[in-house]
C-alpha cells in the first residue's frame, strides 16, 4: 500500500482546477474533521443573512403536500350537481374546447359519491373519508387557475412560480428570507414519493440563482441512507479522511479571506458544516422507533399500502418539530407505465382509486396530529396538484379525464388560515371559475404573507432583474386570512 502523504490524500485530484477538487472533496464529509474545520466563524460566513420579516407572521413554518399528475376537482372537493344532470351530454356554451389532448367527450357525473363532513357540512366524495373528517379545519380553495396544461412546466410553475426550469423553488425563497431555526438540519426538505421522483427531478426543489445553501434536501426514506453522499465511504480510512480535511481547511481559510463576498463559496462552507451536523442528526430524526403506536396507526404506518407516504408524513412533523421551515411531501411520482401519480387518463377511477389511499390516511394523520400537539396554529399545510381534470372524459367513449389548468381545486389548513371556509367557486360543472380565480401567483403570495414575508420585497438581482417568487403578479388572498 502506498505511504499517505497527510498533505496530499488525493494526488490524482491535484491536476484538475480548484472548484472540482472542493466537490469531490464535499462527498461523504467526516463529521471529526469538519467540525474543527468549520467552527462558528465559517457557519457565520457561510449564512445569508436573513431578510427579516416585513410584518407578524401567522406561521413560523411550513408543510406542502404536492399531488403531481392532475386531481380530479369534481371527484374529490368540488361538488357539482349540475354535473350529475348534465351527464352524457356535450358541454356547450364555453367558448372553444382545447384540451391538452384534444379529445372531446361527453360530461361526467363524478366518480364517486359525496356527502357533508363536519359542523360545517363541506361536501367531499368518497375517495378521501379521512380527509373528509377534518373539513372544519380546511379552507378550501375551488378557484385555481395555472398557467400550463403540460405536467412538467405546471410542476414547475407551482413549486417555482415559473414554467421554465432553473428558477429558485417556493422552499429556496423562504429558506432564504427567513434564515434557518436549525444549525444541525437543513432549513429546507424535500421528501419523495417512495416509488419515485416526480416530472422534473430536482429542478422541482432547486434553488436556481439564490446561493446554493437554499435548496431542498431530498430525504429519500425508502434507502438505507436517506441523504445520499452524507456518510464517509467505507473505504476511506479515518486517517486519509482527516488528513484530506486538514488540506481543505487550509485552503478554505486562504479563499475566505481572499474572497470574501464569494456567495458560492460561502455556501459550500455551509454545505460542509451543516452536513457535518446532519452526520449525528439524521439518524435521530428518521428513526421513528420512539414514536408510539398509536401514532403509526394514525399515519398508516401499520398497513403496507399507506406505510411509504404514512412514514413520510410522520418525518415532516419530526423535521418542523426540529426547526426545519419547510417540508415539501411528495405524493407521486413520474409518468410512466404502471401510473405512480394522479395522471388519469385512461381510467380515472382505477387511478385515483389507487392513489387516493395513499394520500388519505396519511395527511389526515398529519392534520390531526399537529393539532393535538399544539403546531397547526403556526404551521401552514397546503396541498395541490399542478392542475386539475375536465369535467368532460378525454374521448367519446373514455373513463378517464383529461389536463385541466382553468379551474381546480386546493386547500389550506392551520398557519393562520381560516378554518372551515371555501373561497372561489367554480361554474356548474367545475369548467372553469365563477368567482374568484386564484392563480398561482396568489396562492404563493399569499403563503408568503402567511409567513410575514412581502412577496414583492422578497428579491434577489439577476441577470438585471429584482428577481421574485411571483415574478411581476399575484395578490394576497386577505379573505382567506382569519
């Protein structure tokens, strides 16, 4: 075996430039040597500093539930009765018809049947009885509107404000304009659906042109180790691991005080404090075994179907729980053959029959258990698709449903929303809005404020542009506010 030179642990690394030497050097950091290395004065250069808030916050963190292939609105929260009478027949009087596929049929009564839930008396269909039972806390929008008919530029539009990818994620804007309550997790993450990763991939949870510090962490529970590249290789010694950290921190400490305003390095700095810190944290925050059994009964964690998302549900509350500010939780995944997400073309009821399982149990789960412990007054939940379904079925003699951007339907809870209201309505059968219309910019400006953060003062300078989360749109929706 070749005699370890202390200062050169990797010579081969030495004749590419600087910045690749750093990444290699960032996989599988060893919490003995960074946590010397770094210290408070690299954790102080390596944060942005915080916007600070533009007003009182309702909510100190928060929670998005995000469906991605389309939710049917009028087969889960937006009842139409019109719709019951109607169908069969060709919907008539809404100017030219362009769905994504262009395939008119005839209207389609629901799926499934709805009834009132709560003191309120909120109809909800059959697909979502666990859901249904907290109606009383939701406030319901029935108005969206989103600019794409197209999976992945929806999804981008609904996580990013924009259609194109690139663009910093709704979770990089906060991480960046509320700064991290947590110095041993990241302000920012991101659980997958089990079964895969939605259209999109990362670009979904990035953080674009905000440094690089701000973008979601994906948690992927359903391996071994759920952040990957976190763990020092097995074969790396600790000796070679602690000699390659006493290099690096020599040339850290030279480019820190040769580059002070470096955004990008300031990041890194922070990456590898922080990923010395999630070292000892994960472990501890993923592993479930001291919650009870009750309350893996609650999320579903006790059935194979809902266990994956159940488990999922569970760990946002842990991660809020531990300063995390937001958590994006994915309930599907990409296109493809078997259908791991809400896209229901072909047979919507097969579909959503499918999916509506894993997302019920486990989010009511989540709502309730917020509750009881006291952290749904200030924390946000929201849940969306990127679009919705026509209430019309995609080909004459089709059981499925296609895209619909024009009008769907999310929900709100906790975080200073109100509690049991719907806002917006969509016409007689849920075509398009009839009062209303909520974009997406409104949705997002509206989380924002919900947070105390002004989403027109919440910039970053780019390419000569005050950049923002809502571009030059979007208003807050007061009349959601209690």
């Amino acid at each position: 075996m070749a005699t370890l030179n202390p200062l050169n642990p990797f010579p081969s690394l030495l004749a590419t430039n600087r910045r690749d030497w750093l990444a290699h050097a960032a996989s599988g950091l060893g919490a003995m040597a960074l946590a010397a290395m770094l210290g408070e004065d690299a954790a102080a250069a390596g944060a942005k500093a915080s916007t600070g808030l533009h007003h009182a916050a309702r909510a100190k963190r928060c929670i998005h539930i995000f469906s991605p292939g389309g939710v049917s609105q009028v087969d889960t929260f937006d009842y139409k009765p019109e719709l019951e009478k109607l169908d069969g027949q060709p919907l008539t009087g809404k100017g030219k018809l362009e769905p994504f596929f262009g395939k008119i049929g005839k209207l389609q009564k629901s799926f499934y049947p709805f009834k009132q839930y709560g003191e309120t008396g909120t109809w909800v269909s059959g697909l979502l009885p666990h859901i249904a039972e907290c109606v009383d806390d939701l406030t319901i929008v029935r108005s969206l509107v989103a600019k794409s008919s197209s999976h992945t530029p929806a999804c981008f539009q609904m996580n990013t404000g924009f259609t194109l990818n690139g663009y910093p994620s709704l979770g990089a804007w906060l991480s960046y304009g509320l700064g991290s309550e947590t110095q041993s997790l990241p302000s920012f993450v991101v659980l997958p659906d089990p079964r895969g990763i939605v259209n999109g991939g990362a670009s979904n949870w990035g953080s674009g042109f905000l440094p690089a510090q701000h973008q979601g962490v994906a948690f992927e529970t359903s391996k071994p180790d759920p952040v990957t590249n976190l763990n020092t290789p097995a074969n790396v010694s600790p000796a070679a691991r602690a000699a390659a950290m006493q290099v690096l921190e020599q040339m850290n400490r030279r480019m820190a005080e040769q580059y002070p305003l470096d955004s990008a390095f300031a990041a890194r700095l922070r990456s590898y404090e922080l990923a010395a810190q999630m070292q000892a944290s994960i472990p501890q925050t993923v592993g479930l075994e001291d919650e009870s059994a009750e309350t893996h009964a609650l999320y579903g964690l006790d059935q194979p179907l809902t266990a994956g998302f159940g488990r999922n549900c569970l760990l946002a509350r842990r991660l809020i729980e531990r300063g995390v500010r937001f958590v994006q939780l994915y309930n599907g995944g990409a296109l493809g053959s078997p259908r791991i997400n809400w896209d229901a073309h072909e047979d919507l009821k097969q579909n959503h029959d499918t999916q509506g399982v894993l997302l019920d149990k486990p989010v009511a789960g989540l709502l309730k258990d917020l509750k009881r412990r006291g952290l749904l007054d200030d924390t946000l939940v929201f849940w969306t698709s990127e679009f919705g379904r026509t209430p019309f079925t995609q080909g004459e003699n089709g059981k499925g449903r296609d895209h619909h951007n024009l009008c769907f339907t999310g929900w709100l809870c906790g975080g200073g929303v109100k509690r049991g209201y719907a806002y917006g309505s969509s016409d007689e059968v849920g075509y398009q809005p009839a009062s209303d219309p909520t974009t997406v910019y409104d949705l997002h400006s509206t989380v924002l404020h919900l947070l105390g953060i002004d989403h027109t003062k919440l910039t970053w300078y780019h390419n000569g542009i005050n950049r923002r989360l809502t571009d030059v749109h979007g208003r807050v929706v007061f009349d959601l506010i209690a």
